[in-house]
C-alpha cells in the first residue's frame, strides 16, 4: 500500500508536471525535474511543513528554475530554431477545454515564454496561468512582494513586444479552419493551401541540426502553400496528414511511409493560419509518436468518436500497424 507520502505527492504530480514542462517547454526535463522533488519530499522531514502542496510546488519551482538556467546555455548552441516538445492529448477533450489549455499551453506561447528570464518566466507563469498570490510568488523566489509585482508586469509587456498569440479562436473555428488546411495538403490543393494563409503569415521549423531545417522564418502565403504542395508532389500516396491535439490545440501531425516526420502547431485568426510552428527533430518526436499510436489503439478499443479526436482525414492508422 502507500504510504500518506506517496498518496500526496502522485495526487499532485499531474501539477507539478504542468508547471514543469510550462517552465521548460520539455517533457523529458520536466519529467527530470519531477523526478527529483520526488527524491527531495521522499528525504524531506514532513513534520516541519506546514502545507505539502506549497512545498512541492515551491520545491518544483525552484528546481525549475535552475534548470531552465542551465538549458538556456546548452540552448544557445542548439542549431537553427529550438521550439518546445509537442504534447499530444490523452482523450478527445470538449472544446471548453481546448479553449482553456490553450491559452497558456500552445506551442506559440511557450515559444514566447523562451525570451524570458527564468525567474521571470517563473513568475509570469505562477500569477497569469496558475493565479498564485505575490506574495507566494516572492516566497518562491525569495524576493519581495513589490519585486515579484514588477517582474510580472515587465514580463506582460514583453511578451506583447515579441509576439506573445494574439487571437483568442474557438476550438470549433480551429478545427474547421486546420480541416481545410488539411484536406488541401493531403489533396495538394496549392490554390486552397495559399487562401488558407494570411499573406502575412510565418513559419518556423525545429530540425535540431538532424534533419534540415529553415535556418529563418519562411514568411508569405505564397512560398508556405508551395513548401506544402511541394511536399505532396514529392511523397504523393506516402504522405498522410492527421489532425490531432497538440498542447491544447487543434494541430496537424505529418507522416511519410507511416512514420512520424513533423508535427504542425498553428495559430490561426479563426479564418486563415497566421503563424506555424514545425517541429522535426527526432528526438522530439520519439515520444508524441508512440503516444499517438497508443492513443489511436485506445481510441478504437475504446469507440471514441475519431472525428473528435484527429478528425481524420485519411484512415487513422494502417490496420497493419496495430496489432
């Protein structure tokens, strides 16, 4: 059985996974980090806290903290654009609740959050995504009250200033403007492909110096449509597309001969794509792979309705590849 420690601490442990991978934009690192306040409350003398939900997620904090500094520097060495590590969802979800992650999960927000400090980061995190008092938050970072109010307000401005999401869209208008975007990409509608892109629009792609890359934004409707075309003219029958959650968001996963080879967030205005996010890197990859093939074998072992969960546009999985 387990003990009252354990008991609270797995209670918790989705939280402090959230906080984590928020401050780190990593799943393996929040996993780390987690990992190791559960080795600190394990050894932890319990009888001197007060509050255990305060201390695992002060503790969490911290450790995050210090370890987003040392990532930061292994990141400014990282080739070409770093973006976060995808999160795939577990269960089709309402739009409610897509609506809601989305707002401080998407792909486009912890891409922002990069130009942070980690103290910074950690503060505009703990008052707009999880509603902590400032005073908890200067306790967290042993500062003060007055401090932990003007890291907060800068980091607001900032991340107006570099181009934090600007549109607050329905996961309905998301979905039925990605399942357009979709159907033209797997079809190679090239005309459908550009009227579905701002002329404005950008994109930027995460090789992780492993598989080529954009080493700039790739601005223009026109030249994002002809990426798009072009991939369905070069793989033609091996390309599938599927529509899939992604960190809160309706995004696209694409494969190529039945593996994995991108994934696609976007930010759209409700009726065209403003911004996408590509995420190649392998090793960023690895795990939403298998958590899609999982997800799809519970999907259909479970009847979910599939139109909510990927909202398929070619068949969900090869029936060869589930066994």
């Amino acid at each position: 059985m387990e003990d009252e420690s354990t008991t609270i601490f797995e209670g918790l442990r989705k939280r402090l996974q959230g906080i984590a991978y928020r401050m780190l934009g990593s799943v393996a690192e929040a996993e780390d980090v987690v990992q190791d306040v559960w080795l600190r409350w394990h050894d932890a003398h319990r009888s001197g806290i007060a509050n255990a939900e305060a201390w695992l997620v002060t503790t969490t904090t911290r450790a995050s903290i210090d370890h987003l500094r040392s990532a930061k520097v292994r990141r400014e060495s990282y080739v070409g654009f770093w973006l976060p590590e995808p999160l795939l969802a577990d269960s089709p979800p309402s739009p409610e609740q897509e609506l809601e992650r989305a707002n401080d999960l998407s792909v486009a927000f912890l891409t922002v959050l990069e130009r942070l400090s980690p103290d910074a980061r950690a503060a505009f995190l703990m008052r707009e995504v999880f509603d902590a008092e400032y005073i908890d938050i200067a306790s967290i970072l042993g500062t003060s009250e007055a401090s932990s109010r003007q890291l907060v307000s800068r980091s607001r401005v900032r991340l107006r200033e570099e181009g934090a999401p600007r549109y607050k869209v329905s996961a309905d208008a998301q979905f039925k403007v990605l399942r357009r975007f979709s159907d033209a990409m797997s079809s190679g509608d090239f005309a459908a492909l550009k009227f579905l892109l701002a002329e404005d629009a950008e994109l930027v792609s995460d090789g992780g110096g492993k598989v080529t890359s954009f080493p700039k934004p790739l601005s223009g409707s026109q030249r994002i449509a002809q990426l798009y075309f072009s991939a369905h003219r070069r793989y033609q029958e091996a390309l599938r597309i599927e529509l899939a959650v992604i960190n809160g968001q309706w995004g696209t996963l694409r494969f190529i001969d039945g593996q994995l080879e991108s994934v696609h967030a976007y930010e759209t205005d409700g009726e065209r794509i403003v911004h996408i996010h590509v995420q190649r890197n392998p090793d960023k990859l690895a795990r939403i792979a298998v958590d899609f093939l999982q997800i799809s074998r519970g999907a259909l072992s479970q009847d979910w309705p599939l139109e909510r969960l990927v909202g398929v546009t070619q068949p969900l999985l090869p029936k060869e590849s589930l066994p």
